[in-house]
C-alpha cells in the first residue's frame, strides 16, 4: 500500500527513487506508437526511422512523475506509450556520472515528486535525465530489457 510505502522514503530533499536491482535500474519514458512498437520488438531505439538519436530524450525514474508528465498516456500522440526500460546499472551510474545541469549530452534535473493522485510534494525532488547522442542508450547496449507499461 502506497501510504505504508511513502512513510519509509525520504522527507525532503533531491533523491532517486524507483525500482532497481544490483545490476539494474527501471527508467521511464513516453513514446509514440511507431517508437514503441519498434523498441519492445527489438529492444532498441536505433533502426527506428522516427527515433532522433539527437534529440533529447527525459528518461525518469519515478513512474508517477512520469505518469504526470505524459498526462496518462493522454497529453498527445508523442506520449501515448510509457516504457520501462530497465538500464543495465555501470550504464546507469555512468549516465550520472555524466550529467550537468546546462549543456552537455546528459543533463540531470530535478522535479517535484509526485502523489499517487499526481498531487506535487513540493518537500522532495525527484531526477529526471536527459539523454541526447547516447550511442550506447539508442543502440540497447545500455539496456537489459524493454516492456509497455502504459495499462
């Protein structure tokens, strides 16, 4: 139950919260349906004609942030489909590792975490990555496992 849950996280403060393993963590994030279909297919971005390497692609850990994001799947037709993709953990640290705040290829943010009723819980923040010319990311060396999460 998610009330049990909340009261073991953190109270405030910038934290990674989601799922994750020793050799793995679950991101998030929101396609169209061309893009999704061909990532859970072959469990990459790359061969893909719509996917954009270049462009910046925010992947999260938290699924409600990331359900808030997308609307629920509703806001428009880019966002339509949410996959979890579970990243390989060197991969994940690496991407970490890697990120700043402007510029760059990986950019780190941190948002507002949210509620299950996507209320804002303004006393903790939670990351969100930018991922842009990720070769490794796009060509699934990065990832272990894609699958639809959207229902």
């Amino acid at each position: 139950d998610w009330k049990e849950t909340e009261k073991t996280w953190p109270r405030g403060g910038n934290f990674i919260i989601g799922s994750h393993t020793d050799t793995a963590v679950l991101v998030y994030q929101a396609f169209n349906d061309e893009i999704a279909d061909y990532a859970l297919e072959h469990q990459r971005f790359t061969g893909c004609p719509v996917y954009n390497p270049k462009r910046m692609t925010w992947v999260k850990t938290n699924f409600l942030w990331m359900m808030y994001r997308c609307g629920f799947a509703q806001k428009d037709s880019n966002q339509k489909r949410v996959l979890g993709i579970w990243l390989k953990r060197e991969a994940f640290d690496d991407i970490l590792s890697k990120a700043t705040f402007k510029g760059g290829s990986t950019r780190i943010q941190w948002d507002p975490d949210y509620s299950p009723r996507l209320g804002k819980l303004p006393y903790r923040r939670d990351i969100q990555l930018g991922l842009s010319n990720r070769t490794s990311f796009a060509d699934g060396t990065d990832i272990l496992f894609i699958e639809d999460v959207t229902n």
